[in-house]
C-alpha cells in the first residue's frame, strides 16, 4: 500500500469512523477519533466562548460537528479554526435557538482578529497639531488594521459583555433586543475593544476607510449637522479616536495625503 | 548568533506569560514555544514573546510541519516559520515525525508513520527541503501512537536512527512518548533509548499521561510519573546530559509548582549524571 493510501485510509477512519480494514496492526483508533473532535471543539470553544456559554455544551457540541463535518480545518493553525462559521450559521439559521446567536459570532470573531491582528503605531495628536491650515482638506487618515465596523440588527454587545463577566457558568443573559446598529471592533494597545456607533460616526468612520478627505469627511458630517458645525464636529470625533487609539499613523504614500508616522 | 542551550526549560504557556515578563531570573534556563502560536500578524502573543526573548533562550517547537505527509510541504507554512525564525532566533527549531494530515486537511493530531523503506525515502528529501530553508539541521521528535500498521517493517527506534543517518536530522527525544508508546504496543522502551545515536539528541521533553491498564494516554496535564523519571534517569545515564523541559498543555498549574517540578528534573538528571561518571571512574 502506498503511504499516501496508508494515510487516505487512517484519515478517512479518523474523521468519518470508517473501518480501516488491514491497516492496522493494533488498535487504538478510538483514541484518535476522540482526539480529533474533543480537539477541534475545543478550538472553536477558544475563538467562540460566549456563543458556547449561551448554547451550553451539548447544543455547542451539535454545533461544531456541523461545521467539522462542512469545514474541516486545512489551516496550519488551530487558532483560525472556526473563521467561517459567522457565515455558516447565517446560511442555516436552523442550528442556532435564536437569530441574534450568529450575530454574536460574527461579534466574538471580530474580537478575536482584533486580538492578534497587525500592529500599527497609533497617530498621536503631534501630527495634527504640525499640519498647516492649508493641509487639513485633502487630509486622509488612516484606520488602524485591526478595525472593524459591523452592521447589527440586534443588541449584542451588552449581552456578551453580561456573559463574558459572568462568574456563574450557568448565568441566564438578558435576552438581546432588537436593534439596528453599527459596531467598531479594534484593538487600543493589546486589549481587543468594541463601542457603538452613532450613525454618523460609523459614516464617517467608513468613509476613512473609503480614502475620503477632511474635507469629504466634513460634507458628508454636513448632512447631518449641517455645514456650518460639520468641522466642528468632525474634529470632535478625531479626538476621541485619537485617544481610543482607533486612526493609525501611516507612511506618506502618495507624499501628501496621509500623515507621516514619523512626526506622531 | 543563535545561543547555546543547557540546563532545563519549561514550554512557555500563556497563564504564565506575566510571570516571564515580570522577571528575568526565574530559575528556568530556556523556554520552548509553539511557533504556530506566533504565527499571527500581531498583538498580545508577539508582544509578550518579544518581551521574554529579551530575558531567556528559546526554542521553537512545531506542530503543523506534517514532515510524513504524502502531501507536498506547505511552503507558505515554512516561509511564515523561517520569519518568526529571524524575528525571535531560537537555538534549533523542531517539529514531530508525523503526519497530520492528507490531501490539504489538517486534523491537528501528531499521527504515526508506518515504519517502512518507503516512508524513509519519503521523509529524506523534506527534510533537506526544510534544514536548507532553514540553515541548520532540522530537530524531530518521536510522538506517541495508539496503533501500528500492518505494514510497519521495522521497529520505530530501528526508523528513527536509519533517518537521522540518511538526513542529518537531530532528535528531539520524548521519554513520556517513549514510555506511552511502550506501554500501548508492549515493547521494552530501553531499547528504544538504547537505539538513538547519542550525539544526535538535543533536547529531551518530560510530560505526564493517564494511565488506563491496558491504554495508556499522552495527555500533558498532569504532573510526570515517576516511571518516566525512572527511564528519564536511564537515559541520562545512556546518553548524557541534555536540555531537557516539562511539557505542560493542558490544566496548567501556577507557575511555581512547574518549577519545583523542574527542580525534581534537575536532581534526577543531575543524579543519574553523577552516577554514570563515577561508574565510568571505578
């Protein structure tokens, strides 16, 4: 038998409980089988513990075999063992008790890339405060790589933080309301973070990441505050990302829209 | 430069990453850790890991290179290895004989080799795929198994030192597997130490298992058992002292009862030493 049929044959037997007959010489299969999927439960437990604490361990279990059994991890990892199951708990809405659990995972996903994702030096207020008058409109800033805005129809948000400081395993959450909303994930230092959005700043905040100027940024803040208080109330909001280290300090790319790392 | 290791080593865990940051002379001489833990673009487990490096040598040990796979390498694993490789400059870099999965899956288990000619030839080109990417002999260590194939045509110490012949690899010898493999196939696991070209070891691994009767199970959450110190020390009384560390996955305990764990590993090693030297006097 050639190695890679050795191996098709162990595989099959290992992941699919197929019998391998003649493989063998010995038998402790059973111990692999158990392994395998005490491991990758295990793993998507890591990336997903509030999803697992609000199903429980047997109906997370159901779960997980589900997305073993239609995405078997090809990563070198295990860390990034479960990165489709967002999606895959929005295409059958079936296996979760209530819609707002996939949105919790889409939720707890995003923590999880915050957590480990690209470091970036933040952009510090020394680099505004050297810009000239006539720099500010064709600025462009730049988000921090670990940023990410969610659109969400439900009040998630609080409900994870409930349960992910909840002593009592067996806590019982406020159930989630419905709530059409936008949410930013990033990470400020090493700490994974999340707030709510106005409709405005998720706006705005899109809008960086669609390359608009100060001054694209302003008119678009015009509609709603209208335009005399539209500066205003942008350099509002980039002092609070600031502090929540949300903008990065970025190369001059292009020379002369984005602000250069080295004076932050 | 990469530095010399000696002395004795714990795997580095997160529930003990503060712990090594906070202080530079724990008395731990290096630190193993998952290089696929590293494998990430960024954020906490770079930041601490850079902060440790600063402090204590390391090692990087695997557990995704699938060197016995009938798969092609992935050379876009082996390119992320060979960065964390220049950013952290461990000793040597090892990963298990084994393979863990086929045709692009990855069952992230450490699964046994058949023993065979074939698996030899396989195995001896990656290897030299692997030790010219990365400048120096690649380290393998022996996995414990819970089943042989029925095509195995000579004993596992028998393959382990015809490969290190054949590719130059060095060994990463697991006493706790040699004894869980031992135990669950019914082999005397001395003469599995006995078979390993000395000079070829360059680092041992202790951990603990559950014990079943008749299966035992390398678990790595519990503290070593005494009958893998007693082959512990007959190794060392074998082939010498080695850098040797505690492999702990899983129910991590605090930090310092892994080191007056450590401190036990020490006093038999250093015992078994003695003993052999002054046999060797008398």
């Amino acid at each position: 038998m050639r190695l890679i049929d050795v191996q098709r044959t162990m595989q099959r037997a290992i992941t699919e409980g197929a019998d391998p007959p003649a493989l063998l010489s010995a038998g402790g299969i059973a111990v692999y089988r158990h392994a395998w999927r005490a491991r990758m439960i295990e793993a998507l437990r890591a990336n997903y513990p509030v999803v697992h604490r609000v199903l429980g361990d047997e109906a997370f279990a159901e779960l997980g075999d589900a997305y073993l059994a239609s995405h078997p991890s090809h990563r070198r990892s295990i860390r990034w063992f479960g990165d489709r199951l967002p999606a895959f708990v929005r295409q059958d809405p079936g296996l979760l008790p209530h819609p707002a659990v996939a949105e919790m995972a889409c939720f707890e996903w995003a923590l999880s890339l915050a957590f480990d994702g690209p470091d970036a030096e933040p952009l510090g207020v020394a680099a505004l405060a050297a810009l000239e008058p006539g720099e500010w409109a064709s600025l462009r800033f730049a988000l921090h790589p670990t940023c990410q805005l969610l659109r969400l129809e439900w009040s998630v948000a609080p409900v994870w933080r409930e349960l992910a400081d909840a002593d009592d395993p067996n806590h019982q959450a406020s159930r989630p309301e419905p709530l059409d909303h936008a949410v930013l994930i990033w990470r400020k230092g090493l700490q994974p973070s999340w707030r709510s959005l106005t409709p405005l700043e998720a706006g705005l905040l899109e809008g960086i990441r669609n390359g608009l100027s100060f001054e694209a940024l302003c008119a678009l803040a015009g509609d709603v505050v209208g335009e005399p208080d539209a500066p205003t109330a942008v350099l509002g909001f980039v002092q609070q990302w600031l502090v929540d280290e949300i903008l990065a300090a970025t190369p001059a790319a292009d020379g002369q829209s984005h602000i250069d790392s080295q004076s932050a | 430069m990469t530095p010399d290791i000696s002395g004795f080593g714990l795997g580095l865990r997160t529930d003990h990453y503060a712990d090594f940051a906070a202080t530079a002379d724990l008395p731990v001489d290096w630190l193993e850790v998952i290089s696929e833990n590293f494998l990430v673009p960024g954020g906490k487990p770079l930041h601490f890991l850079e902060r440790i490096r600063a402090d204590y040598p390391m090692v990087m040990h695997g557990v995704s290179l699938s060197i016995g796979s009938a798969d092609v390498l992935d050379v876009d694993y082996l390119g992320q290895l060979k960065s964390l490789v220049d950013r952290i400059e461990p000793a040597w870099i090892s990963d298990h004989l084994c393979w863990t999965g086929v045709d692009h899956a990855n069952l992230h288990d450490l699964l046994p080799l058949p023993y065979t000619e074939a698996a030899l030839r396989h195995l001896e080109p990656r290897i030299a795929q692997v030790q010219d990417l990365i400048k120096r002999p690649l380290v393998l260590e022996n996995v414990s198994s819970y089943v042989a194939y029925a095509a195995d045509e000579m004993s596992e110490w028998a393959f382990i030192a015809e490969l290190i012949r054949r590719s130059g690899c060095r060994l990463l010898l697991d006493v706790n597997n040699v004894y869980v493999s031992a135990r669950n196939h019914g082999f005397d696991p001395r003469c599995f130490i006995d078979a390993m070209p000395a000079e070829a070891v360059v680092q041992i691994h202790l951990a603990g298992h559950e014990d079943h009767g008749d299966l035992v199970i390398d678990t790595h959450d519990h503290p070593i058992r005494d009958e893998v110190f007693d082959l512990y020390a007959y190794t060392i009384g074998r082939i010498g002292l080695r850098p040797t560390m505690i492999e702990r996955d899983d129910r991590i305990p605090p930090l310092s009862e892994l080191l007056a764990e450590l401190a036990r590993v020490r006093a038999v090693a250093t015992a078994a030493d003695d003993a052999t030297r002054a046999a060797a006097c008398a």
